[in-house]
C-alpha cells in the first residue's frame, strides 16, 4: 500500500462546489474515449450539447488545452471540478487510462446518487407528514375550536377539565391569528428561502444531514452512509492510482461532520507509521471485521478492493435500515397525527355527548 501524503494540521481544504454534472461529463467523455475518439474531440463533441455555465468552462478547457496545458492543469485551473475527479484525471495521465479512471468514476458517482437520494427521500417524507399535520391542527386550534366554544358555551353545562383547556387555548390563539399567520407565513418564508439556497449552492444534503445527525434514531443511519461514500470513493480513487491517505483525504467531506476530526487524527497516525486499519479501528471508523479486511489489504496491496467490499457491506446495512425505517416511521408519524388530531376532535366533541346523555 503506498502511503505518500500526510494530512494538514488544519485538515483539507473543503471542496469547491462543481458546475458542471460530473457523472454525466466523465461518463460521456468515457464512453467517447474509449470508443477510440481523441480527449479534444471527445471534449468539443461534449461541448457541443452543453449550454450556459458549463458551456463556458468546456470553452476554456479546451483553450487550455490548445496552448499546451495538461488536462488535470487545465480543469484544475477551470476551478469547476471537485478534488475527487481532479484526481481520477491526474492519476490516469500518468497510467493511460484516462477512459477507464473516468468509467470508474462515473459508476461511483452513479451509486453514490443513488444511495443519496434514498436517504434524503427517508428523511424528507416524515417531514412532509409532520408539516401537514401542524398545519391541520393549527387551522382546527385557531378557527374550528373557537366556533365550537360558542356553542358549547351557549348550552351553559359544565365542560371537562381538558375540554376547557382546549378550548382556552383555542380562544388565545383565535384572539392573536393574525399574529400567528404572520408568524407562520415568515417561517414558512424562511424555511423555503433557506431551502431554496441550499439548492442553489449544492448545500441541500449537507442541509438534511445536519438536521438528521440530530436525531437520535437517524444517527447512527447517517453516519453509516457517511462512512460508505467515504470507502467507496476512496476505493476508486485508489485504484486509479492515487495514493491511499490521500485518496481518503480528499474523501474527508463525505462523512458526516462528528467523523472528520476521527478522520484527521487516523491519517495523522498513519502519517506517522501508524498501521492505517488499526489508527481507524481506534478513531471508531472501522469496526473489527472492517478492521481485519482493511489490515489483510495493507500487506497483500489490495486497498481498493477491500474498500470496496466495506462499502458494499455498509450499503447493505444502509438500505435494509432504510427499508426498516421506511416501515416503522409511516405507521408512527400517522398515528401520531390521528392521536392528535382525533384527541382535539373527541374534546370538542364530549360535552355535546354529555349534553345528548342529560337530555335522555
């Protein structure tokens, strides 16, 4: 296993955020490459289907590969390329490769797609669910309660303990709606704006992680993920030769943020002489199986592939936690809302079936 770069102290510089669609440009570049079309055709026949922003830095990546720059220099220069496929690219200029380093990036960057988007959809569902239901039981508290209460108080019986609480919060709230739709709608407003940037600026999963890393039955699922982008990524790029503390350095912003600094300090052990597996089974990054596979790498030279068995190990965990998840939440999320929303209904309606039972 080569070991050729040591970690700053102040750990990697975080990466840029990429304009352009990198699993389709080194999927299509690949498939040209391999086909048997040179790098500047393969790039100029890119160029010609891409418009806007990626259009003007295929416009300068190929000028700068007509005065003579390398490709890696070019799109580092370009700046709207992340540290991982820079990385691909120059690791394959010195292999020749450059087809098969840009195939393999691709199928990563399709997977990891993938696996992303059934975290976000896991985590934006229930959110969806819950944000529903607030609404409902706002609208029943501020407008339906209220009206309710003058007929109850109009039959002038005694209510139930938790009747008249409800119905006293009803009121206050009744008594301030215009305070409370205007505090709701500039929430709202913020939530959409904030959403709306994240987007913008590709922060939107970091977004969704954040919140999730908060929760406590979502931790430990998203810290997993985590550690199956990083193994994977760090799979790939060590088999297009970029050497292996580097390789996971780069993959350092995809774990969540409790596991960087756990990063940092095994590649700093490492750096050190330290055996990798073990520096990361001390850090809580690999478990003992994961700890063993990664040890039998170091001394037979196949990093790359026991990587890539951990993560398809962690994707395994990953989905069936998902699917689990997916089970378990619906169900719990629905009937909270029903316990909510049919407790305020039975409120309501109590003293009217006492009122029918004293009639009779």
């Amino acid at each position: 296993m080569t070991v050729a770069h040591r970690p700053t102290p102040n750990g990697p510089t975080p990466a840029p955020r990429s304009s352009i669609d990198e699993e389709l440009f080194a999927q299509d570049v690949s498939l040209m490459l391999r086909s048997g079309l040179g790098v500047m055709e393969a790039l100029r026949t890119y160029r010609e289907r891409a418009s806007g922003a990626t259009a003007l830095l295929l416009d300068r990546l190929t000028g700068r590969l007509q005065q003579g720059e390398s490709l890696s220099v070019a799109m580092q220069d370009g700046a709207g390329f992340g540290p991982a496929l820079l990385a691909c690219v120059k690791a394959s200029e010195m292999t020749g490769d450059l087809g098969e380093s840009l195939h393999r990036f691709a199928v990563n960057a399709a997977r990891l797609r993938v696996m992303r988007g059934k975290l976000i959809s896991a985590l934006v569902y229930p959110m969806m669910l819950v944000s529903v239901a607030l609404l409902v039981v706002l609208f029943l508290l501020v407008y339906v309660v209220p009206r309710f209460a003058l007929v109850l108080e109009s039959t002038q019986q005694e209510l139930p303990l938790l009747s008249k609480a409800l119905i006293v919060f009803g009121k206050a709230l009744h008594g301030v709606q215009g305070t409370v739709w205007i505090v709701l709608g500039l929430g709202l407003g913020w939530l959409g704006w904030s959403i709306a940037q994240a987007v913008r600026s590709g922060r939107l999963e970091q977004l969704a992680v954040s919140v999730a890393i908060r929760l406590p039955w979502l931790r430990e699922l998203v810290l997993l993920f985590g550690h199956s982008q990083m193994t994977r990524s760090a799979a790939m790029l060590v088999r297009s030769g970029v050497p292996a503390l580097r390789a996971l350095t780069m993959c350092r912003d995809l774990l969540a943020p409790p596991d960087r600094p756990r990063l940092d300090r095994a590649l700093a052990q490492a750096s050190a002489g330290a055996p990798l597996a073990q520096a990361m089974h001390q850090e809580q990054l690999l478990d003992n199986l994961g700890m063993r596979v990664l040890r039998v790498a170091e001394q037979t030279g196949a990093l790359d592939v026991a990587l890539d068995r951990l993560a398809d190990v962690h994707d395994t965990v990953v989905e069936r936690q998902l699917e689990r998840a997916g089970r378990l939440i619906e169900p719990v999320v629905m009937l909270g809302i029903g316990l909510v929303v049919g407790g305020i209904v039975v409120l309501m309606y109590l003293p009217i079936f006492q009122l029918a039972a004293s009639i009779q």
